[in-house]
C-alpha cells in the first residue's frame, strides 16, 4: 500500500503534522496521486472530489455559526471521503458513520526532555500511600524527591522549584497544603480527590495506582511515540483501502 500525504504548505501545525508522519514508500504534495493507494488529506478543506484512489481526510474541528462556510465544507468532505481521522473524540462525534480513526498523532521529535522529577511532601503513614514510590520509579523511570517532614519549612520553596509536578497520594486529607504552596511557586500538582485538592487546577486521577499510572504515561510519551502513532495509522488506512478497493 502506498499512501500519499496531501498537505498544505504554509509553515504552520498542519503542514508539520503532516510531514511528521512515518509512511514507509509514502509520499507528499498540496495535490492528490492518482497512482497512489490511500491519498491521505491534512487537513480535511484540500480534497477537491473523489479520486481512483481510497480517500481520506483528517479533520481538525467543526466550525459553528462564527464560520457556516467552513461548517458546511467539514460535513460535505466527512460525507465524501471513503474514511476519517478524527483528532480527539469531540470531533469525532461529528462524522458520519463510516471507518474512523481518533489519531491524536504525537508531539514532534525535536520536544524531548530528561527524566521526569516527582515531589511527594509527606510524613510517613499509611493513608499517604508512599508505598507506592518504588513502583512509580520502576515502571516509569522517573525520580520521586521526598521530604519525609524532615526538610526546614524555609527549604521548601527551593524543593518545588527543583521539581516537575508535586504529586500526592494520599487517600484522606483535610488539605494538602503542599497543593497550595506548589501551585503558589508555579509548580503543577497530580492529585487524587482528596481534601481540597480538586478545588484547585490539578492534574486529576481517580485515587488508584492504575489511574495514576494513566496520567505519569500520558506525561510520558515513549521516545518513538511518532513511529508507533504513525503505524496505528498506517494499518487503519490499509484496513480501510481493502473495505473500500475501487
């Protein structure tokens, strides 16, 4: 299968989003192939009318009132094409019942950093759960800092400074307070609904070791997230040039 990318030109996300994609024989261009198996279209406004070849479109979102020309494009091309990649659920709900993908795509090679720091302010107890730590680590590679109530309180604006997310895990509190003085350094939280911890802009979890495991993997893409989102792609698209071979 070879799949070619009609993309715009312009410089901006979607001309990158496009190029970043991993199609092994695949190709580019702000036209369609005729001779290819899949013209894949980035963004939904570049098809122009069905071709030889299985049709695809990416689409972004759908316009309302503010722009009913644009609007009225989405769901013409949404009923057009052969298939549609949405780029989140929202929009997804939009498209017509036919093959479609949520491809959220993934952020670009040159958006790498070292390992993650976690910070965990707790006096050892059971309800705080620092049990969990030494799985934390291992599963996700990352350094979680404690204080163990043993660091001076003029210390601890210097230990939020020195980490990423302040991260409780506590199942029963009346505060934390750590929320506050966190997110007063600028410091982001992940938090449980404890105290009053989701009173506060913080990255949520539901309270279980899975559920935090989901937020600490989505703050953790893999190095070759792009391969692997571009090969979730890639089998769409070649499932859906077999359904719908001319």
């Amino acid at each position: 299968m070879r799949v070619h990318i009609v993309r715009p030109t312009d410089g901006w996300a979607l001309q990158r989003l496009a190029e970043s994609i991993e199609m092994p024989g695949g190709s580019f261009g702000d036209v369609p192939d005729a001779t290819a198996d899949v013209n894949f279209y980035v963004n939904y406004y570049l098809w122009t009318g069905p071709t030889k070849s299985c049709d695809v479109a990416l689409f972004t979102h759908r316009h309302g009132d503010d722009d009913p020309h644009l609007r009225d494009r989405f769901d013409e091309v949404a009923r057009g094409v052969d298939a549609c990649v949405a780029m989140c659920g929202r929009t997804a709900r939009y498209l017509p019942p036919k093959p479609t993908l949520v491809w959220h795509g993934a952020a670009d090679r040159i958006f790498r950093r070292g390992p993650l720091v976690l910070g965990v302010v707790a006096l050892p107890s059971p309800r705080k759960r620092l049990h969990w730590i030494p799985e934390i680590e291992r599963r996700f590679r990352v350094e979680v800092r404690q204080t163990g109530g043993t660091l001076p309180f003029e210390a601890m604006p210097d230990f939020y400074r020195g980490i990423d997310y302040l991260l409780v895990l506590a199942d029963t509190e009346g505060g934390p307070i750590p929320v506050q003085e966190a997110l007063a350094m600028g410091t982001p939280v992940i938090a449980p609904d404890v105290g009053y911890a989701w009173d506060y802009p913080v990255l949520r979890y539901d309270g279980t070791f899975e559920g935090l495991a989901r937020v600490l993997a989505a703050l953790l893409p893999p190095p070759d997230a792009w391969r692997r989102e571009s090969e979730r792609l890639g089998a769409f698209l070649s499932r859906v040039c077999r359904e719908t071979a001319r």
